[in-house]
C-alpha cells in the first residue's frame, strides 16, 4: 500500500495531457477555482481537498489554491455523480483511468456540445458511449446494474458556470475590491 503524504508528483493524464491531445479551445484553456468546481459539481470545498490528497484529482497549485482544467472539472462532476450512486473510490479510479485514456479524444467535441456522450459502469466494465442503441443494448446485456452518468450534462453544466457569475465566499469580493482600488 503506498504511503499517502509523499511529495507531490505531476499525475501522468492530466488536462495538459488532454490538450496536447486536442485542438485547444478557449473552454479548455480557461482555468476554475476549487470555488466554481464545488458549484459546479455539488460536492464541498473540503471534498476537493480530500480528493487531491487522495490523488483522485490533482489540480494544479498555486499558492494555496487549487486550479483545475475543464477536463479535471468534468473528472470531478463524474466523481461526484458515481460517489453519489455509492461507488468506491477504487472503483472510481479504475472509471478515471478509462476516462483520462479516452477522453482526451472526445473532449472538445463534449465541451463543444456536438455529440451526447455518456458514461455506463458497473464499476468493472466501463463504456463511454455516444449512440443510444448501444447505450440500450449495454443496459440489456448486463448482468449486474449498470450507472449511466451523461458526460455531455455535466460539460453543460460547465459551460452554464461561465455565462453565470459565480458567487465569491464572503469577503472574498471585498478583498479582492480593496486589492483594485
């Protein structure tokens, strides 16, 4: 078992890997706080924390904050979704692997909202699936419940947060208010 507080090193498939992958977009070059992600993903700043401890997802640092691509937003949003469906965190990282592996291909069509693509697992096998025929057939087939998590609604879900203004924790405004003036 691997000691859990060794000093910090770059995780292999990272949103850098994505876009080195992808044609870059301004959607994958923006960068979110660990305030916007929580928003986004309905989980609390703490959650985060824990998960970058954990190395489910390791945003980038500076500082003290935490800032992440929109390829670790939409990893957390799916985390979020699977953890809320009672999935285990080795399940969940196996689910990650598959992701970080394929997602790199997809990822600017997703956030682009060309095609609806959608995750389906059992925690085992794992299908990242964009036609709703075989979305059905994996369902029919399986042989143990299946979780269907919409990749695309969480990238929208992204997209949402920035045309909306993103609400600051108290006193951030003003700090940052008294930093401007």
């Amino acid at each position: 078992m691997p000691v859990m507080f060794k000093a910090r090193k770059p995780r292999p498939a990272t949103a850098s890997t994505y876009k080195a992958q992808t044609d870059k977009s301004p959607m994958e070059e923006r960068t979110y706080s660990s305030i916007e992600v929580a928003e986004v993903a309905q989980v609390s700043l703490r959650q985060l924390q824990w998960w970058d401890e954990r190395k489910v997802v390791s945003p980038r640092h500076e500082g003290h904050r935490r800032v992440y691509y929109a390829a670790e937003v939409i990893e957390v949003t799916v985390i979020a979704e699977l953890r809320r469906k009672g999935f285990s965190l080795q399940k969940i990282r196996r689910v990650l692997r598959f992701l970080q592996k394929e997602m790199g291909k997809r990822l600017a069509e997703v956030l682009a909202a060309t095609s609806d693509l959608h995750l389906v697992t059992d925690g085992k096998s794992i299908y990242l699936e964009d036609q709703h025929d075989r979305i059905i057939d994996i369902l029919k087939n399986a042989r143990q419940p299946m979780f269907l998590v919409s990749v695309s609604d969480q990238a929208r879900r992204l997209t949402e947060t920035d045309r909306k203004p993103v609400r600051m924790e108290p006193g951030l405004a003003a700090r940052r208010a008294a930093r401007v003036g």
